[in-house]
C-alpha cells in the first residue's frame, strides 16, 4: 500500500468537484484533508496557485472601497471649492454694502439734519444689521423691521425738524410719538417703498446663499455613497484580484471600468439631472435680480428713501403737530436757545446726492463670475464614472490591461 508521501509526491494537486486539493489515503478511500492558498477566495478565485487569502481578499475590499470614496472626493473638490469660496465671498459683499450703505445714510442725516445726526445713526445701524441678518437667513421680517426703523425715526424727526422751538421732550411723551407713528403716517409711502424694494432684492440674495449651501451638502453626500454587496465585489476584482495573480502594475481596461463604475455610480448618475436644474436656477435667479431686485442698487439706495421720507414729514409739519397734540397732548417744555438757527440750517441745507459706485456692479460681476465658472461644472454628476475611469482608474488605449479575468490589450 502507498504512503501518503507516495500519493502526495505522485499527485501532489488532484481536482475536487472541479478545484485543487491535496489528498490523504485511507483504508476506507480518499479523504480531502487540505485546501491549498487561494480555494476559499470569493471573488478573486482561480485555477492557479495563488498568494492570496480570505482574508487578504476582504483588507482588498475594504482598500477597493476606500479608493472609490477617495477618488470622488478628490474629484468633487475643486467645485465644492468653488461654491464654498463664493458662499464667503457673497457673505462678505453683503457685509460691505451694509457698511457702505450705512455709511452714505448717516452722511446724509449729517449734512441735511445736522441737528439730529447723531441720535440717528443708531437707529441707522439697528436698520442695516437688521437687514444683514435677514440676508443670512434669520427669520426677521423686513416690513418690522423698516417698521421698527421709522417708528424709532419719526420722535427725532418731530422734536428736531417739525417742533423744533421747544426743548427735548420727556421720554414718555417720545414714545407716544412713537406709537402714532403708523398711525399718522409722516414719511408717506417711503416706509412701504424700502420694505418692498429690501424684501424683493434681499429675498434674491438670501435665496442664493441658501441654494449654495444646499449645493455643499449635496457633494458631501455624494462624497460618501453607500456602496452595495455587488459593487464592492466589482470593485474588489476590478482593483485588486489582478494583485493575487502578481500583476500589481495592471489597471482595468477601459469598457470594463466603466462598466464597473456606471454601476457602482448609479445613484450619483441619479442626480445629474437635479443638479442641471440647480445649476440653470441660479442662472434664472441671477438673471431675475436687476432694477428693483438688484440688492446693491436697492442698498446703496436707502439714504435716498430716508431723505425723501424726512422731506415729506417736514413738508407736512404743521399738519403732524396738530394730529400728534390730538393724540399725545401737548408736551411741557421749556424753549431752547438758538432755536432759530438750527431750525433754518435743517431745512436748507442741501441732501447727500447718492455715491453710487462707478467702477461697475460689485455683486453683478461677482454672481457672472461664479455661473461661469459653475457652467463647467453642469454634467458632473452625469460624466462621473467616466471621468474616474477615463483619468484615474483605467489602461490608456493600447496598453495591456485587466478584464476581470486575465490580462489583455
């Protein structure tokens, strides 16, 4: 009878069921005791020996993974670059209208109403953080808020501009004034004007900021798919089973990684078309934000409704005072010196003409600016598995490469 080193040296691979096995001889027959490296393998199986384990296999599917995630990462950078440097760079244009807006409005009280300037430009502050916030997102109102600006405004315009004869009046008696602001309506149709023109242009301008960041979140999403069972064996022989056969240096064929990708990728070819109707509402809401929704003009445009508002109080002075004695009575004051002078300078001196900027539309050249650039960027998610294949992942033309089973050109 043969020994097992007999068996062994004469038939060192015998085939079972189809696969390599060494063999052990019984008594009683043949008996499987051995599987050799390579039998138990899932998906980088073959017919020749190889260096591979289970569990090498399963590191390689982890690797498999890791690789994908990092390549549409790495892919999706430079627009999500794009889009995060433009959320800052609009926030901060928003911040330098405000300053600049601030500032043209509190020149403008200076030079025409010298006299209550100083006690305004607090209020002209509130006003335009107010409006900052409203931009970023808060939930404030911009008809209360414009409200809250000319109920505030109307006491200073009625002790310095409309009565100003008298001394300052008690505190009480100023917030009564306050009170009969929207009922009197001193300032006309101004209050309605700036709150229709901040709320159409400000709305363009919020909604913008809010669909870039809507944009981010949909790259980081996309930045980590889950992958199922199927892709990442795909992924597993496209990437690595060449490695358990020594071709460490072998890449996909071109056919075969794309249609590996277009697969695994299916759900970011999902949005595709999503993202071409995000990418053209922005292009329609840029369109859309000109004349009375173009937000800088509106801004920098504030201190001329403020000076026509303050104009229309003073033109009907006579008319408020008696409507706020009806309302409020008659204030106890004393009169103030030089009373004469400050009242004459208020009315006669000559409004702040508006300073808008010549050198061109800041916001404007920065929204064509940032579409242009978000143009390229319009079938992303469409091209996706052809751009990793085409220049990550897959052989050139020519070359020899990895179909999933052997090396071919």
């Amino acid at each position: 009878m043969n020994t097992m080193e007999d068996i062994m040296f004469q038939n060192p691979l015998s085939l079972y069921n189809g696969r390599p096995v060494d063999v052990m001889w019984h008594d009683n027959g043949v008996t499987v005791i051995y599987s050799p490296p390579g039998s138990d393998l899932q998906v980088c199986q073959s017919r020749n020996l190889t260096c591979c384990t289970k569990k090498m296999e399963e590191r390689y599917q982890v690797a498999a993974r890791r690789d994908v995630q990092n390549l549409l990462q790495t892919s999706s950078a430079s627009l999500k670059f794009l889009i995060s440097r433009n959320i800052a760079a609009f926030q901060e244009t928003f911040e330098s209208l405000m300053k600049a807006s601030e500032n043209h409005t509190n020149l403008l009280l200076q030079a025409s109403y010298r006299n209550m300037a100083g006690e305004a430009s607090g209020l002209v502050r509130e006003l335009f953080t107010d409006v900052g916030l409203f931009l970023l997102g808060s939930e404030l109102n911009v008809d209360d808020i414009t409200s809250r600006f000319f109920d505030a405004l109307f006491p200073l315009v009625y002790n310095h501009l409309i009565n100003p004869s008298l001394s300052r009046v008690t505190p009480g008696y100023a917030e009564c004034v306050r009170s009969a602001r929207r009922d009197l309506t001193p300032f006309g149709a101004a209050p309605g004007v700036l709150a229709d023109r901040i709320g159409r242009s400000g709305v363009g301008g919020r909604v913008l900021l809010q669909a870039l960041h809507l944009g981010i979140e949909v790259i980081n999403i996309t930045d980590h798919l889950a992958f199922s069972r199927e892709c990442r064996r795909a992924l597993l022989r496209m990437q690595y089973c060449p490695h358990c056969h020594g071709l460490t240096l072998s890449q996909p064929c071109m056919g075969y990684c794309l249609n590996v990708m277009r697969g695994c990728l299916a759900s970011a070819a999902e949005v595709d078309p999503h993202w071409r109707e995000f990418v053209r509402s922005l292009e329609g809401l840029s369109a859309r934000m000109h004349g009375t929704q173009d937000l800088e003009q509106v801004l920098l445009g504030v201190h001329d409704v403020v000076h026509d508002a303050v104009a229309h109080a003073q033109k009907n002075g006579p008319h408020l005072s008696a409507q706020v004695y009806k309302v409020c009575g008659h204030p106890s004051r004393q009169p103030a010196q030089s009373v004469s002078g400050q009242q004459d300078g208020a009315r006669e001196s000559i409004p702040l003409k508006a300073s808008i900027r010549e050198t061109g539309n800041t916001l404007v050249t920065r929204r064509k600016e940032f579409l242009n650039s978000l143009r390229l960027y319009r079938t992303f998610y469409g091209g996706l598995a052809d751009q990793l294949c085409v220049s990550q992942l897959a052989s050139a033309d020519g070359l020899a490469c990895w179909n999933g089973a052997d090396v071919v050109k």
